[in-house]
C-alpha cells in the first residue's frame, strides 16, 4: 500500500504549541529555581517596564494608590511571562505566551473572583504583541496543525485490517483502536471524553464512555433491508462534566464499508464482554442472528439492552495480567495516552508523513462545520 500524502509535515523540534486537544502539555515545573544572575536579568527587565494608565477621573491621592497597585499587578504578569520564557526556551511561538496569559487570567478570575482589569489587560497584550515579542524574537502565527479527513482515516483503518502486521497483546486491542478512531470521528469528542484522560485531576478517576451512555437499536421496517442505530451520549466533553449537558449523536450502520462502521466495530467488543442482556442471548441472540433477530410481539424496532451490572463500566478497557493469564480488565478504563500512542504507530507503519493523533480526526470535524 502506498504511502499517503499530506501537506503537514513533523513540527520541528523548536515548534511548540500548548493545544490542550492534542494530548501533549508542557510541563509546567512550580518548583523550578532561577539562579541570582536570572534573577538580577529579570528586575533588570522589569525596571524597563513603563507607566500605566488609569480610566477614572479619581482624587490624586486615589489615583496615586491605584496606580501603585496597577503597577504591581503589571509587573507581576509581566514578570511571570519573562520568567515563563525563561524556563520554557522551547516555546518560540508567540500564541503560546497569549495562551500561558489567558491561563493567568482564567487562574486569577477563579481566585479573587473578578476579571483583570481592562486597563492591565490591554497593556499586557500590548507588551506581548511589542517588546516581549520583538526582543526574543518569537514567531507570529499559528502553527500548522495536521487534520485527518474522511479519506485519511478510510486509508489508515484499510491498512490497519488488511495489511497491518503489527501485533496486539490481545486482539481485542485491534478492535478498540479502530472503534475509538471511529467513534472519535463520527463524534468530534476528544479523547478525554471517549477515554480516561490523562490531564491532572481526572486521571486515576476512571471516568470514560460506558455501556450505559450507548443505546443500540435495531430497526425492521416490513420489505426493506434491516439497520442497527447506536446512539451515543458524550457526557465527559471538556466544560460540562459538572454541568450535566451531554450531547447525543445517532449512528448508522454503513452496509457498504464494513471498516467505517462503528456499530459493527462495537457489536463485536460488546459480545466479547458479554454485555447483553441475558434475556435476550437466551432468545437466540448472537452474531449471526442479529439483523434477524425479532420479539413475539413482532414489533419493528428493537432495543438491544445491557446487563445490568455492566452499565457502569467502560466500554474501551485497558488489560489486566494475573497467574491465569492476560485478560480484559474487569472495570478499569483504557487510557487516552494509550490509544494516542497506538494511533500515532499505526499512521507510521500506514505511510503518514505527519504524527497521527487521534485530535487530527476533531480538527477535521471542525473544519467541515466551520
């Protein structure tokens, strides 16, 4: 199979972006130490730091005192974004500095539960944009991200089952790679909200899809061709984990491309965890009789439902190792970092000459709509 062609090349070692979506964060080290010569640079530079201005018409003496306090908060950010470009020397991108002062003000509106002030906002991106930007020699512009379209991931998924000599621990694994590809694509989700994130304060809680967020149906209209719908809700989307507004996105089963179809990719990981409900395997549903199965009602559609103790657990799980052997495990999710790693070797052995992530497939959501 030939290779694929893209116009994104490998970001160069220098190019540095702080796009949470990519799975990919600067470490931010709170603990890092200046020695006495940056310390001596730094009040050097902040000395050079102008006047600001303030927008009331107050008393001198008020005017006085707010000006002191301006000051003190200009040189404070002003301060954090030197010593940030300081112990970060690979950041030379001039939109990280505005997303690391977005951060700042985000942070500060959390703490005093205000918003900065107009005045201190504006000189900063002036700085930014004028000094800052000018003395270390940052560059403008965003950097070129790599999108994963319709065709990409059609080419990646063919080359995954047809030519793919890679091999998996379990090959369940094979399946959950190409699931989550789809489901990723299909959803324009992050990874974060399909499986356990790897950002602090989520990870570790096990939070990712479950069996209870997935409804499968199948649908019997009389003389036509019978179609299984999944409906999917992503409850863990970035912002609105404690704000309980899911969103819910209907699938349908692609009879034409087996290896786009995300319903038949989930049918088979759900058999082999044996998710449903025993009601209905002991009325003859497996595999093979699934687009045959009917009820003695004969109604036209039917819900596939779950076990019951299974809708609280994950439906992409990582692998357990024990005296028996290596096996699903039982409840613990799979992580984002292992299907970014797996989906980044897989656009590699498939001929991508750019990194592969799973947020490639999101960008491209987001073009299509945009």
């Amino acid at each position: 199979m030939c290779a694929f062609a893209f116009h994104n090349a490998y970001p160069k070692a220098g190019d540095v972006s702080m796009d949470e979506g990519d799975g990919e964060q600067t470490d931010f080290d709170i603990d890092s130490d200046a020695s006495d010569a940056d310390l001596l640079e730094l009040k050097q530079e902040l000395n050079k730091l102008g006047p600001g201005k303030t927008r009331r018409d107050l008393a001198d003496a008020t005017i006085a005192a707010q000006e002191i306090t301006l000051q003190r908060w200009k040189r404070f950010f002003k301060g954090y974004l030197i010593w940030y470009h300081k112990t970060h020397p690979r950041a030379r991108r001039l939109n990280t500095y505005e997303s690391v002062w977005k951060s700042l003000r985000q942070l500060y509106y959390d703490t005093c539960y205000k918003v900065v002030a107009h005045d201190v906002g504006k000189e900063i991106i002036n700085f930014l944009h004028g000094q800052f930007c000018s003395d270390r020699g940052l560059v403008k512009g965003m950097r070129h991200k790599p999108v994963v379209g319709h065709n990409g991931l059609h080419g990646a998924l063919y080359y995954h089952w047809k030519f793919d000599t890679a091999t998996f621990t379990l090959e369940l694994e094979r399946v959950e790679l190409a699931l989550g590809l789809l489901f990723l694509a299909f959803t324009g989700a992050r990874p974060g909200a399909i499986f356990e994130s790897g950002c602090k304060g989520i990870v570790g809680t096990n939070a990712a899809l479950l069996y209870k967020d997935v409804k499968l149906r199948l649908l019997q209209p009389p003389d036509e061709v019978s179609l299984l719908v999944l409906e999917v809700t992503i409850m863990l989307d970035k912002g609105k984990r404690k704000r309980n507004a899911p969103k819910t996105i209907t699938l349908y089963e692609n009879h034409t491309c087996p290896a786009m179809c995300p319903i038949l990719h989930f049918v088979a990981i759900a058999f082999a965890h044996n998710a449903f409900h025993p009601r209905l395997v002991s009325a003859g549903l497996n595999p093979y009789s699934l687009h045959n199965f009917s009820t003695p009602d004969g109604r036209i559609t039917i819900d596939f439902t779950f076990r019951d103790d299974i809708l609280e657990i994950p439906i992409f799980r990582c692998l357990e190792r024990s005296i028996e052997g290596i096996h699903v495990h039982p409840f613990q999710a799979l992580s984002a970092n292992s299907i970014s790693q797996w989906t980044k070797r897989l656009g590699e052995r498939a001929g991508f000459d750019h990194p592969f992530q799973p947020y490639a497939l999101r960008r491209e959501v987001g073009t299509e709509l945009t």
